[in-house]
C-alpha cells in the first residue's frame, strides 16, 4: 500500500540526504570553526550584552560558544536521524498488515538494511508512522533548531564586521562580492545574509511540517508528501548554507588586533573588576567618567580609588578578567 510506501520512503530519503550531504558539511564547519578559534585563542576583545559594551572575552570564547552551539545541534539531529531507522513498511493499508506475510516487514528491513548500509528496522505498531509524522516532525525540528545556531553565528560574525570605520570592525569577512550596486568599494556580508535567509525559510518550512504533523486523521496523515518535500528541501538548504559559511566566511576571515586592544583599554566596564576592593557605588562613578571624559578607566581609577597603579593593573588585566574568579 502506498500508506506504508509512502513514509517509509521518506524516512529512507531523509536519512540518505543526512548522511551523504548534511553531516558531512556540519562537520566540515565544525572543523572549520574550532581551527579559527584557536588560531585566535590569546586576543581579547570587548564582550556585549543588550548589545552593550560588558566585561571581556578573548575571541576564542567567542568563537568556542559557536562551536559548542553546532556540536549540540549535530547531536540533536544525530538522535532525530535514528528515530528514522525504524520504518512502517508491511503495515499496509491501515497499519494492521492487511494482506501482507507476516515475515514481510522484518524481511523488507533486513533487505533494506543490506543495500542501504543503514540499520532499518521494522516498527513494532506501524500504524504510529501512517498516522502520525512524529519523527519526521522531530528531525524538521532539529533542523530548525539547527537553523537558529546558523542565523546566531551569521548575525554575530554581520555585527563584528560592522563599519569598517563607523562600525564595531572587529574582524573582516572575506570580500566574496566587493562594491555594491551603487557604492564602489563597499563590502557587503552577503555570505552572512545569505545564510540568515536559508534560516529564516527552515523555521518556515518547519512550522509548515508542525501544522502537517498534527493533520493525521485516524489511520492515515494525508500530507505526508508535503513532510517529505519540505524536509529534503530543509536538508538541501542547510547543507549548503552550511558548506557557504564555513568556506566563504569563517575560514579566511581576520581579526582587527589593534581596533581590539584599543577599545579594550577604553571599555569603561573593566572597573567591575574593582567592585570588591572600593566598592560598587565608587567603581560606577568612576566608569561614568571615564566613558564623559574619554580617558582611560585605570587613569580615573588612579587618580580616584585609593589603589596604585601596579593594583589597578593587576586587577584590570583583561586577560585575567577573561578567565573568571576572584582577583
């Protein structure tokens, strides 16, 4: 019956798409990621929050939190693509084997198994797969999910590239389509762009595959043709969203050190670091003129807490602030 067809063969697409393009392409950007947040392991730069100037971090943490955040989405997705192996072939018409050998569905599995290299299996109530999508509903879940790390990645690497000069101009994204329609010599982070769209059109394709999951009527979910072209076109988009950013973003892109270390040296906020030697009411007047005056917070904090400069030093280490604790 096609009602046993039907998902079965989509969890067979679903998983061969996974396999052969879209692990492979997460693992190259994992890669890609963790060798350049270790080729930037020393550099500190100015940590946000609200999008505001907060407490530092070196750019290797910046960029760990991203490969972490991939790392836990791959192994979402890991346990979403096994839900797959177990399909509802030989369910036949409703999901009770109607007309079919009772040998046939573990014997169909097995033979699966053998061509595929993938370890099928037959489901124990197949009706749970013709009238119902749940795994299919929980790999496009995945995949969305896996849709919100690439738009967080590729907003942070847009901010970071910002200006050059009126912006923050903490790094520089490669120059894939140097000058813009009518602005020579601008530089647009349309790699970025480019994924933050693919992003936007998984979670889209995703809602549509909630509202197709909960459409099972009975013993038979009409719309499973449309579960399994949104999941292969979700699979398609990631896997060369992903392959883009990895290769045309993330593995030349530089870091500006000497923006980073001067507005280190100005970021008012390294006096939180002073909170447990003068006092927050002190340290807060002491950033707020720091940030009227333009100068250097350890020159405020000189003239104003009572501590020399070794002290100040020592506790405003950027460094040291970036590796937590106590001074």
């Amino acid at each position: 019956s096609s009602n046993d067809v039907i998902p079965t063969a989509i969890h067979l697409a679903a998983l061969e798409e996974m396999d052969q393009r879209l692990i492979p392409a997460l693992k190259q950007l994992h890669a890609s990621l963790d060798a350049k947040a270790k080729e930037f392991d020393p550099i500190v730069k100015i940590g946000r929050t609200h999008l505001m100037d907060a407490m530092p971090v070196t750019v290797e943490q910046e960029l760990q939190t991203w490969v972490l955040q991939l790392q836990d989405a791959s192994s979402r997705l890991a346990r979403a693509r096994d839900e797959l192996l177990a399909i509802p072939q030989g369910g036949t018409a409703v999901g009770s084997g109607i007309n079919a050998h009772p040998d046939f569905a573990a014997a169909f599995a097995e033979q699966l198994a053998d061509e595929t290299g993938l370890a099928f299996r037959p489901m124990p109530h197949p009706f749970v797969a013709q009238s119902a999508l749940d795994a299919p509903l929980n790999l496009s879940a995945a995949l969305r999910g896996l849709a919100v790390v690439l738009m967080k990645i590729s907003n942070d690497l847009r901010w970071m590239n910002s200006g050059p000069i009126h912006g923050l101009g903490e790094l520089q994204l490669p120059a894939t389509q140097p000058g813009s329609s009518i602005m020579p010599g601008k530089v647009n982070p349309v790699i970025c762009e480019s994924v933050t769209m693919v992003a936007a059109q998984v979670m889209g394709l995703d809602s549509t595959v909630a509202m197709a999951g909960q459409s099972g009527n009975f013993q038979l979910n009409v719309m499973l043709p449309l579960v399994g072209a949104n999941l292969l076109d979700m699979i398609e988009l990631l896997t060369n969203a992903s392959t883009m950013l990895g290769d045309k973003a993330i593995r030349d892109f530089t870091v500006n050190t000497d923006h980073l270390d001067a507005a280190v040296g100005k970021n008012p906020v390294l006096v939180t670091a002073l909170n447990p030697e003068i006092g927050y009411s002190l340290a807060s007047d002491i950033a707020k003129e720091a940030y009227q005056t333009g100068r250097p917070v350890i020159d405020v904090a000189e003239e104003r807490s009572g501590l020399d400069r070794n002290r100040l030093e020592e506790l405003m280490d950027p460094l040291k602030l970036t590796k937590g604790g106590l001074a």
